[in-house]
C-alpha cells in the first residue's frame, strides 16, 4: 500500500450539521434562519439565529416562550440589560474568535 491510498483511506471530516427554523412576523412574512447556538439562562432557553440566506456575521437574539396552547415560540428580547447580558455570553461563549498566535 502506497502512501497516497493511505492518505485515501482517512476518513472524511464530517460535515457540521446546519440546523434552519422559519419565523413568521407578525405580517406573515416567513424567513428561514440558521440556528448559530442556544443557551440556558435563568430560566430561559435563548436561540442566537443568522438569516439562512444571507452571508453575514450578524446575528439575532431570540428567546423561546410557550402561548396559551402550550406552543413554543420565539421572540425578541426587550429588555436591554436582558439583551446586552445574554449577547455577551453569546458572543463570549460561541463567537469569539481565538487568536492562537497571539502573546499570552
């Protein structure tokens, strides 16, 4: 066996499976959107969410409730200081980027 079917028969890195949801607004508009993590907070499960069709770093924050129903949906976080806190988890816990070549 050569070196090269060696390298043939490493196995394939998986691919990160891409979780999508669609949201209706309150027009009855659908959007599909790539779930980027969730989070647990007080509580409350927290959804950070990219439109699926856009190329962007931005992202959503939405939290998850249940309607009279028992239904599960999402919405926005109004409050700020609510907003801000669970944006900087996000941000500290899934999007930051480490820079491995930087000086301790």
């Amino acid at each position: 066996m050569t070196e090269s079917d060696k390298l043939n028969q490493l196995p394939e890195e998986e691919e990160e499976e891409i979780t999508v949801v669609t949201l209706t607004d309150d027009d009855g508009v659908e959007k599909d959107f790539e779930v980027l993590g969730t989070l647990e907070d007080g509580g409350k499960l927290y959804y950070a969410l990219a439109p699926a069709d856009e190329d962007t770093d931005e992202y959503y924050l939405f939290v998850e409730g249940k309607d009279e129903n028992g239904e599960t949906f999402l919405s926005t976080v109004d409050d700020d200081e609510e907003f801000d806190r669970i944006a900087d988890i996000f941000d500290d816990e899934f999007f930051s980027e480490t820079d491995y070549d930087a000086e301790p």
